[in-house]
C-alpha cells in the first residue's frame, strides 16, 4: 500500500498554484488589441476620447508594450507610450472557460503622471464582447472596446 505524505501533496499543490498563476492563459491572449471608450463612457466622464492598445508581445512575466491616449476639450492629456505589466488574479471566475463571465487581471503601467491616469489599476475582462474596465477601488477610470478592424490591421501589418 502507498502510503501519501502530507507535505509532498501540499508542495505539490503549491507547485501547481505557482504554474497556474504564471501560466500565460487563452485570456492573456485575447486582452490584446485596439480599444476604445464608447462616447456614453467620454460624456460622463467629461473627455473627448481615450483609446488603449495592448501590443501582443506578452513576456512570461505579463510585461506588454501598450499604448494610452486621452484628450479633454480637444487638449491631449496622455499620450504615451509605455508598458503594461498583466497578472491574472486568481479568482474562479479566471480558471472558468465560459467566455461570458468576466476575468479578472492586476495591470501596472510605466507612466509617470499618475495623477491624471493612475499606474496601478485592476482590469475586468469581458472575452465574449471584447470589453475591458479598468478601475481602482470604487473609481472606473476607464469602460474600453475592443476595435476588431484596428486590431486586425495591426495584425495583418506584423504579417507583412
């Protein structure tokens, strides 16, 4: 008879975790693209538009070269070029391969103006649709969709 050690199985649980949370998932993926702040989003939130691209280059890490830019009464306010670091959280929702329930990822851009776009920011994902909410705590700073024809330009242009 085998006889299971406590500990083994727990390291080998813990190893697991550890693989899992630094797996890049099907939903790393699918975040890349061109999205855009609907004008119901703009309104609200008083800016003339904003627009986000998540470049496909994916470290192993979540390291992605992105792209923000938002302009108020037709002043741009960011315009920059920086990086987004993208984890997954571990939450339920994220190990689930329904594409309908949200999932749920840590983002850090390399900005230096945090005042006007925070640096550190939570993403809810929504695959199906292709929409992206950025927020921290309570404040959404951002409801994005994603652009399926500039997306795919930028596709095809990496082809070439």
């Amino acid at each position: 008879m085998i006889e299971f050690n406590s500990n083994a199985i727990l390291i080998v649980i813990c190893i697991y975790l550890l693989y899992l949370s630094f797996k890049p998932s099907i939903y790393d993926q699918l975040l890349n693209g061109f999205y855009e702040a609907d004008p119901d989003f703009c309104d609200e939130a008083g800016i003339d538009m904003f627009y986000l691209y998540l470049n496909n280059d994916a470290t192993i890490w979540g390291d992605r070269s992105c792209y923000i830019l938002a302009s108020i009464d037709d002043e741009i306010i960011i315009n920059e070029p920086t990086t987004a670091h993208i984890t997954s959280q571990l939450t339920w929702s994220n190990f689930s391969s329904n594409l309908t329930t949200p999932k749920y990822f840590n983002v850090k851009f390399d900005i230096d103006d945090s005042d006007i776009f925070p640096s550190e920011q939570k993403i809810r994902f929504y695959p199906s649709i292709g929409k992206i909410v950025l927020y921290t705590g309570d404040t959404i700073t951002a409801v994005l969709y994603k652009n399926g024809a500039n997306s795919e330009l930028k596709n095809v242009d990496e082809c070439d």
